[in-house]
C-alpha cells in the first residue's frame, strides 16, 4: 500500500510539472487547469491546511525546474513558520539550487486516507504556488520566531486545490 501511496504521489507530481524537458509547441498550465471543480470540497486551505502540514497529516512534494529544463521533485517534510511561510532544513541540493536560481516551487501537499468513504473523503489536500523569501527583514523575523536559522524559507503565494 505504501509503495501504491508513492507511486501515486510521484506520478501526480510529475504532472505538475511536466514529464518532458523541453515543452513542445506549447505546454498547459498543469498548475491551474488540474481537476479544480472534482477536488474542490476536499481541498485544504487555511488554518486546515497549515496544521495538517503541523501534524505530519500527508506528504510534501516539491517540484521545481533543473537548469537543464528538467523536472526535479523530491519528497520532504515541512515546516510551518508563519501564517504565509513554510521552512525546509535542506542541505545544498538540486532542489535548493533551483529555488536560488528561479525562485519558485509547486509543492503538492497530499494526505490520502485509505477508509474514507467517498473518494473526496480518501484524496485531500492542496496544491501551493511558493516564492523563495528574499526580504531579510521577513527572514530575520521568521527565524527568531521558528528558530530555523539555517531553513530555507517559502512564501506562499496561492494556494489551489488537489488535482
């Protein structure tokens, strides 16, 4: 069942960000056009969706662009530092890289639950739109009050429903 859960998880992540390295002619915008009106009613947000990240409710995905135009997603646990800001204890890695670089990340935040009896009751979550936060007044601010000097810290800038 786990292996199902990763599978799932690491195929819906690949969706957000595309599968190819190159876009063809022209590329969807997977982020915004993926299944909003199916999964809308179990779709976190809020208070609901920063203490399912606090509780370790679901998985964290972080999709971001390699230099080479590939995709790059690795599963990681999440912090919540403030109402708009989660942080990450990343050593240096391509993921970090990339936030450095191009300043943006997709993380898709999932919790499945095998028992639900609905499918919208099994699949919830959300999808967040994050900028890498530059400001070092916010930093100084959200590592005082995280004690997470080291983190790499994610603003969010929108978040959408599971797809």
């Amino acid at each position: 069942m786990k292996i199902l859960r990763f599978a799932s998880v690491l195929i819906g992540s690949c969706l957000l960000v595309g599968c190819a390295g190159k876009p063809a002619v022209s590329t969807p915008d997977a982020v915004s056009s993926a299944s909003q009106v199916f999964y809308q009613s179990s779709s976190l947000t809020g208070d609901e969706l920063l203490e399912a990240i606090r509780q370790a409710d679901g998985s964290c995905t972080i999709a971001t662009v390699n230099a080479d135009g590939s995709p790059n997603l690795i599963v990681s646990v999440a912090g919540v530092a403030d109402d708009d800001h989660l942080v990450f204890g990343w050593a240096d890695n391509a993921t970090k890289a990339n936030l450095l670089r191009d300043k943006q990340a997709i993380i898709a935040y999932y919790i499945y639950d095998k028992d639900g009896a609905e499918k919208n009751n099994r699949h919830r979550g959300a999808r967040l739109v994050c900028q890498l936060e530059e400001d070092e007044a916010v930093l100084q601010k959200l590592e005082e009050s995280s004690g997470a000097s080291q983190g790499t810290f994610l603003r969010i800038v929108e978040t959408l429903p599971i797809g």
